[in-house]
C-alpha cells in the first residue's frame, strides 16, 4: 500500500491523508474544487502544526509528511492506486456516484475501493462498481490522527484476502487497533454510541435538564472524557443524523429515530464544532 489515494478533504479526509502520509505512502487526495482543497490543506496544516508544538513530530517528520500529500481535483490521478479510500459527506447516493467513478478510472485489478461511512451498507457501494470482491468499510474516528481504532467491515462479497490486506494495512503502515463488524447499519461503535447521543438530545429536548447539566453528569459522575451532547457537537449533527437514519431504516426501533430537535438544528445549519453552533457555541 504505498500509493494511496483520498477522496475527500474535510474532517476525516484530511486526517486519513495524513495518517496515511505518516505511514509513508505517496497520497494523493482530491476534492470537487479549489476551495474545499485549499480548506482541507489548511487542515492538515494546523493538525502537523499542533503535532510538532506537542512534541509528538519533529520539524522534519511534519516534512517528510507534507511532501507525502498531493492534492486534485482530477480523479485520472487515481489510476496507478492501491487503495483509495472514499470520505465524502454520509449521503449515500453521493457515496455511489463516488464508487462508480472510482472503478471507472482505477486502474491496478488489485486495487481497494475502501469506505469510511459509518453507516451505509457496504453492499451497496459496492454493487456500484465491477470488483465488489475488493470493495470495503474502513471506518476511521475523529480525529484521525489522535484516536487509534478503525473498524473494519466487511459485505457479504468482500473476498478474505482483501480483508486481510485492509486489517493488515491499518494496524503496520497506520498503527491502528482494529475490529472487525459484519456490514449492519452502525456497525459496533455507531450502533451502541448513537442510542445514547439521542437519548441526551431527547432529554435536552423535553426540558428535563440543561445541556451543561446532561453533559456534567455524564463527565463527572461517570468519568466519560466528553459529554454526550458536546460529542454530538464535535461528530457533527448533521453526521449524527445521518447514522440515525440508517440506524432506523434498516432496525426500526423507536428509540433510534432522529429527535425532532436534531432534525430541526440540521435543517437550520447548526452541525456543531465545523458551523460553530451546535448544543454549544464554538469560536474560531
């Protein structure tokens, strides 16, 4: 896997191109035009910076990283990749138009096609190309560089070598710890994790208790590193009702459709930490 390519610059396409460059592969990352490229550049800029200033890279490491990443708007660049790894906005048919374009210009017959959705089913993107043998889940956490965990998933096509190859690639050249999920909507961490983000939001949203009360109690008196609502924020709403949605479509269980409340903050903009007003207000 030492040629890599990235769709998608925001969140989490920005921390998979660098974690990616961090392993040593050449990475190229494209976006539909100049300006989402130049945000996302700009991302990873601050995410090096904030690693050298920390100590966790030195001046040369963030270098060596830089000149790991290239960027584009032409997806022909894509023709020599191993993997690519897909990580455009939670909306399945863009996902799709992705996956079709992908198998289209990728030209190596052992290529990956890899997905960081956290809740679309795999099988879907995958019946979107001609080599759904090659086509996985790699869902990764935000932020990527910080947190370690990427699960992979595999459908019901995915061969056993090209899971082998992913588990392979995200614990040596990533340095990740991985699980494994069968191709369910949520897979483990969204399926457990998202039951809770609704509850605070539906707590939030009857008025029982305040969102700095919700999220005190569940810092303080369970220990959690961040509250439910404030994880909310940092996901982003917007991302959160998305799983929500598949969660209910493929589940139908009452206590996983969306709160009318975060529906409402979606519809308004209120993503959370990248509009700067979610459940909390945010500068900068």
């Amino acid at each position: 896997m030492e040629r890599v390519g990235v769709v998608g610059s925001g969140l989490m396409g920005s921390g998979i191109a660098e974690v990616a460059a961090r392993g040593g592969a050449d990475v190229i990352v494209i976006e539909r035009n100049a300006e989402a490229l130049a945000a996302g550049v700009a991302r990873i800029e601050k995410s090096l910076t904030r690693a050298v200033a920390s100590g966790k890279l030195s001046e040369e490491e963030a270098n060596r990283v830089r000149g790991n990443i290239s960027f584009t708007e032409d997806f022909t660049r894509f023709a020599d990749r191993q993997i690519v790894i897909e990580a455009v906005a939670e909306d399945e048919a863009t996902k799709v138009g992705v996956f079709k374009r992908l198998d289209a210009v990728v030209a190596d017959p052992d290529a990956i096609l890899a997905t960081n959705t956290s809740s679309i089913p795999i099988i879907k993107l995958a019946m979107a190309t001609k080599r759904p043998e090659q086509v996985i889940g790699m869902h990764f956490f935000n932020p990527v560089p910080v947190l370690r965990l990427v699960e992979v998933i595999s459908s019901l096509l995915t061969s056993p070598e090209t899971t082998a190859r992913v588990r392979a690639y995200a614990t040596d050249a990533l340095g990740k710890k991985v699980i494994t999920s069968p191709d369910r909507a949520g897979f483990v961490v969204n399926a457990l994790l998202v039951p809770y983000l609704l509850s605070a939001i539906r707590m939030l949203e009857s008025g029982f208790a305040s969102a700095e009360d919700i999220d005190t109690g569940m810092v303080v008196g369970c220990a959690h590193p961040m509250g439910p609502l404030a994880l909310t924020d940092l996901i982003g709403l917007d991302t959160t009702l998305a799983v929500a949605e598949s969660l209910y479509s493929e589940f139908k269980e009452p206590h996983l459709a969306p709160p009318p409340l975060l529906s409402r903050m979606v519809q308004a903009g209120l993503y959370g930490r990248k509009s700067g007003q979610g459940f909390f207000a945010y500068r900068g």
